[in-house]
C-alpha cells in the first residue's frame, strides 16, 4: 500500500518536470474516476447515477482543462495518469483494511515504508536545507500527516467510491490558489 503512495508521489514529481503544473494535476485527477471503478469491481460497491455522474461531470472538467489533442499527447502525459492510477489503488487497498487495522496504525506504517523508500533515493538527489526552511518542512509534514490520516479515517468510515468525488473540490483549490500565488 505504502509502496504505492510513494509511487505515486514518484510519478507525480517526475510528471512536474516535463509538464505545467495545471495540466499535470488536472490529468491527475482521473483518480476519483479510477477509484469509483475499480471500488465497483474489487471491493464490490454498489454506485447510484448520481454518483456516476458526479465523476463524469469532474472528468469533463479535466478534459475541458487538458484539451485533448494538446501537447499533453506526449509520453511525459502518462506519469500523471500512472501516478493517478497507484493512487486509486492505494485508496482501495486503504478501504479494503480499514475494517482491520486501526487508522494511526495504518498512517504510521505507511510513513515508515515511505521513509524507507524514499531514503534509497537520498545519496542521489541530497542538497543539504538551510536552517531557515525547517519550520516550512515541519509544517509541510504536519500537515501532510493530518492529511493522511484524515483520508485513512474517512475510508474507514466511507466508501470509496463515495468520498472519491469529492478529490474534485481540489481543482477549485488548485485553480484558486494558482490564481493567487502564480
């Protein structure tokens, strides 16, 4: 599971240094489109029209901002939907065991497979931070852990294909906050 966030998050990245960053997470939220189905077939949800047409509506929202025949026809295009892709498995596989494991437990495995994983690439890619940045870096994964954590208690309380429609209230954020700081 962890191994497919960090996947993810991999792809993702890499996705940012040959796309624009709209593009790159516009396409990435194919997501919730991705989750709904593969919830329908592995974990045996039952989704209502209405629900179908919540992620329908989102993913025409994506294919209205990517413009398909762009020049996001390009191998990099792939990275975000391959990263979407180990994320919509990553939430199926967190719905799958929420019965069994406790949230924090879940969250803190996850953080150690990540930290694992994410150490071998270290001595590769390592510029040492200044000092002023710690605060930004302890904010950043205080955050980003209340985040997870949130997500994993919501998929143990929800189902998948439920709560995944809502990762479109994102692209507001994202456009807003792209209007705002770029």
């Amino acid at each position: 599971r962890a191994t497919l966030l960090v996947g993810s998050t991999s792809c993702y990245f890499l996705a940012l240094s040959y796309l624009p960053m709209a593009e790159t997470k516009a396409v990435s939220f194919v997501a919730p489109l991705l989750v709904t189905v593969l919830a329908v077939w592995l974990l045996k949800e039952k989704v209502g029209p209405a629900r179908w047409v919540a992620v329908l509506v989102g993913f025409a929202g994506i294919l209205l901002i990517i413009r398909p025949g762009s020049a996001m026809l390009q191998w990099p295009a792939l990275l975000p939907i391959v990263s979407a892709m180990f994320y919509s498995l990553y939430q199926i596989m967190t719905r799958q065991i929420a019965d069994t494991e406790r949230p924090r437990t879940t969250l803190f495995y996850t953080g150690v497979v990540g930290f694992v994983w994410m150490s071998l690439a270290v001595p590769f890619f390592w510029k040492t931070p200044e000092l002023i940045h710690l605060p930004l870096f302890i904010v950043l994964g205080s955050v980003a852990g209340f985040g997870h954590y949130m997500l994993i208690k919501a998929l143990e309380l929800e189902n998948a294909s439920v709560l995944s429609p809502l990762g479109y209230v994102q692209m507001l954020w994202v456009m807003l906050f792209g209007f705002l700081f770029f």
